[in-house]
C-alpha cells in the first residue's frame, strides 16, 4: 500500500458537454471520451492510493457511452461514487444511479431566464425544460432511494448574481430535496471561462450583497455554503484524472496513468503541499 490517502478521485470522465456555459472550465470538445482501458487503470491508481471515492465530472459525464459500466465496475470494486451533472439526462440511468451513487451535484444557475442565460444549450430544449428537468430528476431520485444526497451546485457571476434571491426564495417555497446548496462565485479557470473572464466576474461586494438576500429561514433549514473565489486553493483543489490518464491538482501536473508508474506518479504527488487542499475541500463539500 502507498503512503498517501487521497479520500477521492474526480474522473475528467468526458470533456463533452451538451451544454456551452461561457464560464464553463471543465467542457471542451477536444478531450473526448474516457475509454474503458483509461478508466480501469484509474481504479487501479484510486485503490493503490487508498482512494473511497470516484466523483465523475467533465463535460457532462453521462454522456459517455461507458457510464453504466463504468458504475458497475467502480461498485464491484467497493468505492462510494459521486456524480456532478447538470442534470438533464438523469432519467435515463435514474435506477443505476439512485442504487449506486451517494451524492449528485446537480447544476441550476438561477430561475427559468437566469439560469438558461448562464447555460445555453447546444440542442433543442426549452428553457423551461432545462429548469424543471434536473429539479424532477432529483425529485425521482430522492423517491428511489431517500438516502441519496443532492447537492445543488450554483455559479455566481455578473450575468445572474442578481436573480439568485429569487431562485432561493423558489428553492425555499418548493422545498427542493436538496441536502445541501453550494454557491460558487466565478474563477477563472480553464477553457472558456478565461476567455469570458470580463464578462461574468462578480466583485466580492457584489457576491456579499447577494448573500445578504438570503432569507434566513431557508439558511436555518438548509445547508448553504457559500464559496467565495478568494479561498486558497479554490481552483482545480481536487486531484482530477483527465480523459487521457493526465493527473493534476490545481493545474500542476503530477504524472500521467498509463504512461508513468503508479508508484511514479505517488513519489510526484507524496511532496505536494496541496494535498490538505484537496482533503478540506472534499469533506467541506460533501459532509453532511
Ligand atoms: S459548466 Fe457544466 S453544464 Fe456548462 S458547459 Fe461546462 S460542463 Fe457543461
């Protein structure tokens, strides 16, 4: 057994998206699929570094054809998963996933307009649909199986910081089974979120103020954290796979899965002041 304990492993499971968030830093049509030869030496690697849990993230991972096995695989081998989606394409595995998953962060911007300005879609669906698809699929989710966790993922930026009271007031009146709220305000980060920094950077008066509409009995009954993009480590505090067996935490790259060595690529990650990081962040995010 290694020397390091790294509780999770994110799998860059596809940079596919079917979605196009200008902000976003995980989509990107150049990283394809990750295939199944890629993902069985990741389990290999999350075992050796004595790993619980598999988080599959992207690009939207149920995109990639391999989910399902991927899930079965993963179980056979005993690790807890984690999926971060936006939420659309749920009812399609809604049995598989509300057996096998603990938690699923489920994406939501904001009300109907907000949140489809945050996250245009790349094929034909309604704003309407794109708001009160993810929130049934929670909802069916939670009537399968009670125990499973949603975490509701927003970003907070200059394009909709202004609607999200709005949308907590909504959350609050339907009472969404959501264990916990997590808001992000902007980074920039990869991909098109560089690009479109100017646009969608919210100043830090601006995300308190938003705090500050909060209303209060919603903050007593659920679990809201706010996550300002000043904290250290904010950017990438994950150890993330890539589609292609990359390893890296925050943007530093730490050796590659199927080119190096495991034993290799735990020597690089042994020496890493980042790995605290990544241990806070994971329990911050998903203790309850
Ligand atoms: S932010 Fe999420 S939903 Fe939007 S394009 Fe990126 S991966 Fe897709």
């Amino acid at each position: 057994m290694s020397t390091i304990e790294i509780s999770t492993v994110d799998l860059y499971f596809t940079g596919f998206c079917n979605y196009k968030c200008e902000y976003c830093y995980g989509e990107n049509d150049i990283n394809p699929h990750m295939t199944k030869e890629t993902y069985l030496q990741c389990l290999d690697f999350a075992q050796q570094i004595n790993a619980t849990t598999i988080e599959f993230c992207g690009g939207e991972p149920l995109l990639n054809p391999l989910f399902e096995e991927a899930v079965r695989l993963a179980k056979a081998r005993g690790f807890q998963l984690i999926l971060r989606t936006n939420g659309i394409y749920l009812g399609k595995h809604l049995d598989l996933i509300a057996e096998n998953f603990e938690w699923i962060g489920i994406s939501l911007d904001g009300l109907v307009e907000a949140n489809a300005r945050m996250r245009p879609a790349k094929n034909k669906i309604s704003k309407e649909d794109q708001f009160h698809l993810p929130i049934a699929n929670m909802k069916a989710l939670k009537e399968k199986n009670p125990n499973i966790k949603i975490l509701l993922a927003t970003v907070a930026s200059a394009v909709n910081y202004s609607d999200i009271p709005a949308f907590a007031q909504y959350v609050e009146e339907h009472q969404l089974p959501i264990n916990k709220w997590k808001i992000y305000q902007f980074i920039k980060d990869k991909f098109r979120s560089e690009i479109y920094e100017d646009k969608y950077a919210l100043p830090m008066v601006l995300f308190e103020e938003m705090k500050n509409q909060f209303p209060s009995t919603l903050l007593k009954k659920t679990e809201v954290q706010f996550q300002s993009s000043n904290v250290e480590g904010v950017s990438g505090n994950c150890l993330i796979v890539f589609h292609n067996g990359q390893i890296q935490i925050m943007k530093k790259i730490y050796g590659q899965i199927g080119v190096n060595t495991n034993e290799e690529i735990i020597d690089n990650l042994k020496n890493s002041p980042v790995l605290t990081y990544i241990q806070k962040n994971k329990n911050v995010t998903y203790q309850k």
